[in-house]
C-alpha cells in the first residue's frame, strides 16, 4: 500500500466523523436549548435538578458516558453503533450546550422582557421575539468551540466498532506497523475539520453581528 492509498483509507472515515458531528452535535443543541429555556424560566426547583444534571454529564469522563448511554439508548433498540453512538454523544453535549445557552439568555437584559411584556406581548412571545435571537447570536462563539470539541469527541465512538477516522488510523497502523504516519494523518484530518467548521461559524457570527453606530 503506497502513502496515497494509506492517506486515502483513513481519510474515508471522515464521512463517519461528519455523520458523527451532523447528529449529535443539532441534538445536544435541541435538548439543551430546551433545557436551558426551562432553567432560566422553569423556576427554581427546574434550576436545581438542571444544574444537576450539567454537574454529572460534566463532571464524568465523556467516554464513561458514551459506554453507560451507548448500551441505555441501544438496550432493545434495533440501533447501530453509528445511530447509538452520535445520540449518545449529543445527549453528553447537551449538558455543554445548555450552559451555552443559559448564558446567552442571562446575557439578554431582563428590561427587554419587560419591555416586550409591557407592549402587550405574552411571556412566551417575549422570549420567542425578543430574548431568543438576542440571545443566538451571543451564543454563537461559545458554541463555535463546543462545535470543535464534538468533532474531536467524535473520534470516541471508534471504541463502539465504528469506522471513522481513528478507528481506520488504528486499523492501518496495526496491518502496517506504521503508527506514526497513520496517527498524524488522522490528526492532520480532524484538524481541518475543526478549523473549516470554526472559520464558517466565525463568518456565520460576524454576518448575524448587528452593526454597531458610528
């Protein structure tokens, strides 16, 4: 096998690491946008078991809960590891991104709620309108890094049997004896990743800014 065809396997795994990246990390997004909105709004005994629930899924290894939610979400489930193993991972991602977004929400002056209210709109319209896409593009730098981490978090699910990039780095380096070059060309990938995905968020933050008065 000549160093294009060793390159070009591992850089097959990559469609598993995007795949990966595409479910868990709109997952963890949805679950915590909804937790963080409960947080912030739900009173405190939801603010209490919330911040629970952040203090566990944080204070664990991400890969010890790979495994305990890998065979939770697959037990009688006709799941594949490549389903299993992103929903497990946006479920630990939740926990990050409901900081994120709890953040931006308290970032949101609570005058403009008031305000909104005061203008005849409902609590519910007042977050929805005026609070939430305030607090979007607050969030969108601190979730550009948990967007970088889910990538790299990604290579995890190799330990389920699925064949992403490390996985396919550690099968090559294994029938070759060339770890080194499999392992930096692994690297190499995921560090392309994240920097393409961090540039277009980066882009995506500075097009959502609201310009500021000369």
């Amino acid at each position: 096998m000549n160093f294009g065809q060793f390159v070009s396997y591992i850089a097959q795994g990559t469609i598993y690491t995007v795949g990966v990246t595409l479910i868990s990390l709109p997952a963890g997004l949805v679950i915590g946008t909804v937790l963080a909105l409960l947080y912030v709004y739900g009173g405190k005994t939801a603010a209490r078991m919330l911040n629970l629930y952040s203090s566990i899924f944080r204070g664990i290894p991400p890969v010890v809960l790979l495994f305990i939610l890998f065979f939770a979400v697959s037990k009688g489930i006709n799941l594949s590891a490549f389903w299993a193993g992103s929903l497990s991972l946006g479920v630990v991602s939740s926990a990050y991104q409901m900081e994120i977004v709890r953040g931006a929400l308290l970032s949101v002056s609570g005058d403009q709620l008031m305000a909104a209210r005061a203008v005849g709109l409902s609590q519910l319209q007042s977050i929805r309108y005026v609070v939430i896409p305030q607090a979007i593009r607050l969030a969108i730098p601190p979730w550009s890094n948990e967007a970088a981490i889910i990538i790299k978090d990604s290579s995890l699910v190799y330990a389920l049997g699925v064949p992403e990039i490390l996985r396919r780095a550690q099968l090559i380096g294994a029938s070759s004896h060339k770890y080194l070059p499999a392992y930096i060309s692994a690297a190499v990938i995921y560090f392309l990743l994240v920097y393409i995905t961090t540039h277009l968020l980066t882009l995506l933050e500075k097009k959502l800014a609201i310009p500021s008065n000369p």
